[in-house]
C-alpha cells in the first residue's frame, strides 16, 4: 500500500465518512427539541377559569344606589387585620348583579364579601349593603365560609345582600 491517496478514498482504501448523518441527528434533535417545547407549552395554555357569581338583593330591600363592590380574601374577612387581596365590582339591574374575578385567581379557598360602604366610614354600619358567601352568624357575629377553586374549573356562588338595619 502506497502512503498516497486519491481524493475520495481513505488511507485503507474505504469511502471517508461524510457528516450526512451527522446533520440528520442534529435536525432530529432539532424538531425533537421543537416538539417537546410546543407539548410543555400546551399545558401551560389552560382555557381561563374564573371566580364570580350572583349577588341579590334580599326581598323587600332597595335596589343598591350603585354597583356593590365583592372582596376576596385569603383569611377570614372579620378578623381585626383582614385585608382582601383583589376587590370585584358586581354590575347589573334590580336585585340580581353578577361579578367576577379575573382568571388570575388560582386554585385555593377563599372568601368572599360583597359591601357597599354607603355611610363612606369605612365600617360595616345601619345603611350598608352587606353580604358574604353562605351567610351565616354565630351570637350575632357573621361566620365567613370557604368558596373553593379548584385548578381548571370555575367557581360560582351566590351571595345575599341585606342592608343593615
């Protein structure tokens, strides 16, 4: 065997390799890539999902003198520093209004309370529209119930507002 070689032929006398495959295996990995990014952001792409619902106005009360605004808490809303983390205005005619949050309120439980602060004093006093999910009291203190979202669904309630005597 001579040590020269033709062009197109090895030191051993075979084809060289070519990198054909070589780029084959990188487009491969390329759509393979491709792929599981658009499957891993499919799942991200949930239709949106929302808290809201119906507030109405307890029978033989007025109607509201503007929209009612519902709160929405992670804790109890009657304890003494509750504070709710996004505010709903509920909108409609008469004695049934419909609100709703945005879809950016994820799975989870809160509560809900519907006030519309007429005195302009900051307190839940005679005069105000006051409601919250599952109206219930206990020795005349209102209980707040949980309204649970579950991830991809939506949650709707109803909530009775009174006005305070």
């Amino acid at each position: 065997m001579s040590g020269k070689r033709s062009e197109g032929t090895s030191i051993r006398g075979r084809a060289p390799a070519t990198l054909s495959r070589v780029h084959r295996r990188r487009s491969l990995l390329a759509i393979a890539s491709l792929a599981l990014l658009t499957l891993s952001c499919q799942g991200a792409t949930q239709p949106d999902t929302h808290l809201g619902g119906h507030l109405v106005i307890a029978a033989g009360q007025a109607p509201a003198p503007g929209p009612i605004p519902v709160l929405l808490y992670t804790s109890d809303p009657f304890a003494k520093s509750a504070s709710p983390i996004m505010i709903a205005p509920a909108t409609g005619t008469g004695a049934d209004l419909t609100f709703e949050f945005p879809p950016s309120v994820a799975q989870g439980d809160f509560y809900l309370v519907a006030w519309l602060d007429v005195g302009l004093d900051g307190q839940m006093d005679t005069g105000d529209y006051v409601g919250w999910y599952d109206g219930k009291t206990t020795a005349g203190a209102p209980v707040a119930a949980v309204v649970h979202k579950d991830h991809g669904k939506n949650a709707s309630v109803t909530i009775q507002v009174s006005i305070m005597p």
